[in-house]
C-alpha cells in the first residue's frame, strides 16, 4: 500500500500481556482482503514481551502502529487512545486475542456502503483459549435499536464497524466497573441510530478460561453498573433489563 494514501478503515486493537496471542491477531488483520487499512495496537503497561512482538511485526509491515501507555488504565482507555489517533473513515475494533477472517474488512465495508449505514456487526464463531474452533456460532439480527440492546448481548465487539462520518466523535465510558464497550454501543444508539447486522461469520472470538466476560456473575454485575452509572437508568427498568440480558446470556452461554 503506498503509505502516502489515508488508510480507509483504522483498526482499534488494546493489547495487555498478550504475547501469547497477539502475533496470530496481528496476521488476521495482515491477511485482509482489502488493504487499506492501519492498525493501531495500544499497549497498557504489559509485563510480558508484547511490545517486542509488535515492533517485529511493524518492521514487516509500516500499516501496524504501536502506541505504549506508561500506566495500565484498562482496555476502554486504550482503545479511546487508540480513536483519538486514527485516521481512518471506519473505526473496526479486535481485541489482541481474537481473530477475523480473510474478507471481513471487505465484506462489512462492502454492507455498509451499499445500505449507507453508520453502525454495523456480524456473526462470530467461538474457538477456545487453545485456538480450536468449537461449533458455537452467534448470529446477528438484520437491525439493533438502542431499547433492543439494552435487553441482549447481541453486538460482539470484534465484529463492529463504525463510519465516523455519521456517528460522530465518540468515545468509551471510563468506569471499569462497567461494560464500557456495551456502553459506548448504547450512546451511539441513543442517538437514533441503528446497528445493522451481516449474518455472516467473519470473526472468531476466544474464550478464555479466567477472562472477566467467562465470569457470568461478574459480567451481569458490569452490564447492571452500566445501566446505572452509564445511561442512568431507573432502579426498576434497570430491573427489567436485567432479567431479559440474564434470560439471552443463559441462551447464548448454554451454546459453548
């Protein structure tokens, strides 16, 4: 890619001890159909040896970019970091261990132009922590409203592709005590706008064994503070939204 043209899509990677994952993310993203692109990976403050890996990776390819946070801030700091850097037309988002398939990038982009929209996802398949992929695939439906979400689980963020052309400038919820990229879909949606969804299997999450979203108690805890502290709202709707995120997450955990 000539390095002079502005990469159209910027890919909003955090990263934090994931030595263990981070090269075979990275090579997704190298392996995209479409080419025009950044990555902007985000380190918060890892022990391990994940800088030194991205920099080999950079060497290889001058679209991967590496910013380095002196202090852990948590992944909703690092991927606002990672926004307020890029410069591309569409933020798409992947976390340092999943991984999207050859024509993601393409086909999203291919959905969103062609429907004019400024919020899209797709489906997703689950693989373990080992990288085998299981036979757990989420699906998406053809649209998402704001009242819609807060009752499900339904947006994978490894799947989101927004045109900041229409959504504006935004930015995460900093409070780690809630689901921030759960509250960042809603103040999008609040708005007015709709995410729509390509049925399409174009990513793959892993699932890890210790990771914060595989505690079900600890995930409905953030999914309550961001009804709370995040949209504000009311003890009793909070309720109710509650029991229909519980009532999907019960669904979608009984598939892996």
């Amino acid at each position: 890619m000539d390095n002079s043209t502005k990469p159209i899509v910027s890919v909003i990677t955090p990263t934090y001890n994931a030595s263990r994952f981070i090269t075979e993310t990275i090579s997704s993203v190298v392996e995209q159909t479409f080419t025009n692109w950044e990555m902007i990976i985000v380190d918060d403050s890892s022990l391990d040896n994940t800088v030194e890996i991205v920099k080999k990776e950079m060497e290889k390819d001058s679209r991967i970019k590496l910013l380095e946070l002196k202090k852990n801030g948590g992944p909703a700091n690092a991927r606002n970091r990672a926004m307020e850097a890029a410069s591309g037309t569409y933020l798409a988002f992947l976390d340092s261990d999943d991984l999207w398939l050859p024509q993601k990038l393409e086909k999203q982009l291919m959905f969103m132009d062609q429907e004019n929209l400024a919020f899209s996802c797709t489906a997703y398949r689950i693989m373990t922590e080992e990288g085998d992929r299981t036979d757990a695939v989420f699906h998406v439906p053809v649209k998402i409203d704001y009242k819609r979400l807060l009752k499900n689980t339904i947006i994978g963020t490894l799947t989101v592709m927004l045109d900041r052309r229409k959504v504006g400038k935004i930015k995460m919820p900093i409070h780690r005590d809630c689901s921030e990229d759960f509250g960042l879909w809603l103040s999008i949606l609040s708005k007015g706008i709709q995410a729509y969804g390509l049925n399409e299997e174009l990513a793959i999450y892993r699932k890890r064994e210790n990771s914060l979203s595989s505690n079900k108690l600890k995930s409905a805890q953030k999914t309550w503070n961001t009804y709370r502290k995040v949209e504000k709202i009311t003890i009793p709707s909070s309720l109710w939204y509650l029991a229909n995120y519980s009532l999907h997450a019960l669904k979608k955990h009984s598939k892996t």
